[in-house]
C-alpha cells in the first residue's frame, strides 16, 4: 500500500490490519458493523495545534476557528472547546449543536448567505461572539433586532476580493461572480460599510473573505490579503475605517490520493502572515488580528471510512466491479464533484496488488461509483475496505437516499474508542414520517 496515506496515528499492525488510535480497524468492524466513519482524534488535535503553534511563535493575536460544515457533532465539539479553537457555524442546526456541547459562545461566529430571523435571534440569545454578515438583507434585521433588543452585535462583513483559487467551480467562493458576501469592485462593500457606520448597536470589527477551498497554494491568499488591506487603507483615509480583525477564511488542501501534495500548515500560516505584515508594513496600517477557519484541515485525513465488500461484476476486456456496502449516501463528494479518494483492504493491508478494481455503492444509481480504477489483492466478499480521508463532507453531508440509514461515527484514540454518533435506524427514518389511517 502507499505510506503516504497513513496519517496521525494510522499504521499497519502485526496482523496485517490497518490500524487507527491503536484500535485495529478489524474489531471495529466486528464491534460497530459497516459502513462505519472512524476518526483518529490525535490527528485531529494535532492538526488544531499546528493551526495555532504559527501565530504563537510569531507572536501574532489570531482566532482559529474551526468550519464545522466539514462535520459537526456534540463530541467533536466537546474536544474542539478543549482546544481552545473558536467555531465558524453556517445553521440553526450547527448552532444549537455548539450550545448543547457547551461550546463558549463568545468564541462562535455566525455564517451563512440566508440566515433566517430565527437563527440570528437565536445567535442573539446566545451571545455568539461575531456574525459574518453577507448581504444587505442580512444587515438590515440585524441593525432592526439590535435596535429592538438595545443588544451590541460584533460584525464582520464578508467580501469578495475577485480572487479565484485553483479548485472545482462548485466550492470557489472569492470570484466576483459568487453567492457570498459584498462585491469589493463594484462598491457594494463599501455601501455595507457606510450604512453600519449609523446603526447604533452594531460594532464592525474587520472584513470577511474566503476564495475557495482544497487550495494547495499560497498565492491567492497572498492575493486576497493585499486587495483587502489596500482597500482598508482606502477606508481609513475616506472614512476613519479601523480593521481590527482580518478573517482570510479556509479551504487549506489535503490528500486525498497518494499524488496530492497539499502544502504543510505551517507553510499557509506563515506566508499568511507574512503578507500581511508586509503589507501592513507598507501601508502604515496596525497590525489586525488575523482569523482563519481550517475544516476539511483539520478533520478530513483524520476520517476513514470502513465497508465491507459483497459483489462482484467481472465484464472481459473492460472493467471489473466491487460493490461495497455504502456509496453515495455515505459519500457524495464523487457524484457531486469528481472527487477523488484511494483505499485499502484493512483486513489484508499488506498483501500484494494483484487486480484493478472499480468500487461501486449499492445506491440505485449508476453514478454511485466511489473509486474507479483501484489497485487491490484478489478481492472476496466480507473483506473490508478502508476508504482513506473521509473525515470531512462525508457524515455532514449523508442522506437517506434509497432510505439506507446513515452509519455510526466512532472516534479513536489511545487505544479506545468511542460512539460519538449512533448507526441510524430503519425505526430512526420512520420518526417524522406520518400514516395514512384506513378507515
């Protein structure tokens, strides 16, 4: 197999099984079934340390924060509080997720492109710590709720610099042409600007911006710093601006296959904050406090998932096909984008390659292909398959799709593991379904 996927904690063991936390991935098969998410949770630790080790050294004030679209639960919120990493939360849902976690709101902010009256009134009970405001719909409840409630709210407001990093079309978010946030080249950012200048209870502490996601390089970020702090500088001659808080928002590539070469994270923190000081430096700007929100960085090669294999599909001279017990459901991102993913038999982790293999999902769709091409030993029915970096995006975005329940998610470490999201159920689908009565 390739070394190079092994992340964190993630080893081949004495036996041959791939093994996570110092939990063989075996004996989690045969204690939680398949398909199961299991998550090396040292890795993800280490991946929020790395995170924030840069900004200490350099003594930079930063907030890192996690995205928690990449996955969400009350366990990983837990640990994450733990680490002292602030929360990005784009629902109602993430949100109520945090409070009942515990999670301190005072280090949550408040994303979303529609963000509903409920949610913000909400986030205001709460006393979430900053929202990302996006649009002037946005601001308008929020300088009528604060007015109600004679209630400060910390503002940011998201920007789009027209900076497009090298990613699908589907997740760049800092061009011109984007649902997100105020157009900087067209004025809108300004007006946005303008207007909180007369909403009493509202305090703008800085800009908003994030390009892309799965980016493996500095150079749009670098991009992005510049158009932003040369269009505060504008600000604050024209209208006594003061950026105190710089977000440059995420999307910090990982490997999904052994040929990525995502760039370490003290590669990203650094240039970050170097272009920053540089141009502060020259522009005669303070110093803000940079914020960023590392997802996918922190939680996605922390994640494998597990299935077992059932059929096989042999077509001469074409292709030969192994249907795993998930697919689609379970993992969109293939469907959805073209993405990319490798594997392993995690019961015969070793054994030598000898056919090429096509993983299909048991979805009624002929899109339903987790991986094409895959080089494996002679597969047979109740192997199982390790699906390597699927810590984000998988579980987040599951569905029910076929009515198959989504899978546990179990998190590893130190030689433990733990439940941290049930199997769902055929009864759990059912809950909200009503009856027809027959009279």
């Amino acid at each position: 197999m390739n070394e190079r996927m092994l992340t964190g904690t993630m080893k081949i063991n004495a036996k041959n099984h791939l093994e996570i936390g110092g939990v063989d991935t075996v004996d989690l098969v045969q204690k939680y079934g398949t398909p199961v998410y299991v998550y090396d949770i040292a890795r993800v630790k280490e991946q929020a340390d790395k995170f924030k080790k840069t900004f200490k050294q350099k003594n930079v004030k930063a907030q890192v924060a996690y995205a928690s679209k990449a996955f969400s639960s009350l366990a990983l919120y837990q640990i994450l509080a733990k680490e002292d990493v602030s929360l990005d939360v784009v629902s109602g849902g993430e949100l109520y997720t945090a409070i009942q976690a515990g999670f301190p709101s005072q280090r949550i902010h408040f994303h979303g492109n529609n963000k509903s009256e409920s949610e913000i009134e909400a986030a205001l009970d709460y006393q979430i710590g900053c929202f990302v405001v996006d649009n002037f719909y946005e601001l308008e409840m929020l300088d009528r709720l604060s007015r109600e409630r004679e209630q400060m709210i910390n503002v940011l407001i998201r920007v789009t610099p027209g900076v497009e990093a090298h990613t699908h079309e589907y997740i760049s978010t800092g061009q011109v042409d984007s649902k997100f946030g105020f157009d900087l080249n067209s004025g809108q950012a300004q007006k946005a600007l303008q207007s909180i200048a007369g909403m009493p209870y509202i305090e703008l502490l800085g800009l908003h911006s994030h390009i892309g996601s799965q980016i493996f390089e500095t150079e749009g970020f670098t991009m992005a710093i510049e158009t932003l702090l040369k269009q505060a500088k504008q600000w604050q001659e024209d209208f006594g601006f003061e950026l105190k808080v710089l977000n440059l928002g995420g999307g910090f590539g990982i490997r999904y296959i052994p040929e990525d070469e995502p760039l370490a994270i003290e590669e990203h923190t650094t240039a970050i904050i170097e272009s920053v000081e540089s141009s502060i430096k020259e522009l005669q700007l303070s110093m803000p406090e940079i914020w960023i929100e590392p997802g996918r960085s922190l939680v996605g090669d922390a994640g494998v998932t597990l299935y077992q294999i059932g059929s096989q599909k042999k077509i001469p001279d074409v292709r030969q096909y192994l249907a795993v017990d998930g697919g689609m459901a379970d993992n969109i991102r293939p469907a959805l984008y073209d993405a990319k993913y490798t594997g392993i038999l995690a019961n015969r982790a070793n054994d030598a390659t000898e056919e090429t293999y096509s993983i299909a999902g048991k979805a009624c769709e002929s899109g339903d292909m987790l991986i094409w091409d895959l080089p494996l030993p002679k597969a047979e029915s109740k192997d199982i398959l390790a699906i390597f970096s699927t810590g984000a995006y998988g579980y987040a975005m599951a569905s029910n799709y076929n009515r198959i329940p989504r899978p546990p998610v179990v998190f590893v470490e130190n030689g433990k593991d733990f439940l941290a999201i049930k199997r769902e159920t055929y009864a759990d689908m059912l809950r909200l379904d009503q009856s027809i009565n027959a009279e």
